[in-house]
C-alpha cells in the first residue's frame, strides 16, 4: 500500500520538460527548414523554384520585346508613309523652276 501512495505522488509531482504541441505550417510550406550558409546551393527545389521564376521572367520579358519591335516597325512605316506626303505637298508648291 505504501509502493502504491509513492507511484500516486510521484505521478503527480511528475512534469514532463517537453512539449507535445505539433508545429504549424503556412500554406505552401514544404516542411523543410530553410536552408542557411553554405547549404542554401545544395537546396533542390530552391534552386528549381529559382530557376522557373527566371524561366517565367524571361518569357514575360521576351513577349514585352516583340511587341516593342512590333510597335517600332508600325511607327517607321507610318513615318514613312508620312515623309511620302509631305514630299508631295512641297513638290506640288509652286515657285521658280530654273
């Protein structure tokens, strides 16, 4: 009876040092701690979440330059067209034709 009154108390008088709460994620989140020092080169999917922003970035940039190139030669065509018209405005001017 004695063992039993001495297991209760040392029960109750017992805390644990740790606890058992799980961590949270944010959504998105790997699980994986971010990598520091020198292993942030050796993090795959760093590297590849990298490298597919610049692959996105890149075409971004690519189809802003085609529509200024687009734009460029729309603006050279209409230039032309009007140096065409104003030649044959000052031609048609009269004046002393020697």
């Amino acid at each position: 009876m004695q063992s039993a009154i001495l297991r209760s108390t040392l029960r109750a008088t017992h805390k644990r040092s740790f606890s058992a709460v799980p961590s949270m994620m944010a959504g998105g989140d790997t699980g994986n701690p971010k990598a520091h020092g020198f292993m942030v080169e050796k993090d795959q999917f760093t590297r590849r979440e990298a490298a597919n922003e610049g692959m996105y970035i890149y075409e971004l940039e690519k189809e802003k330059l085609e529509l200024l190139r687009k734009k460029l030669k729309e603006h050279k065509k209409h230039n032309e067209e009007l140096d065409k018209h104003l030649e044959e405005l000052l031609s048609g001017q009269g004046g002393e034709k020697n």
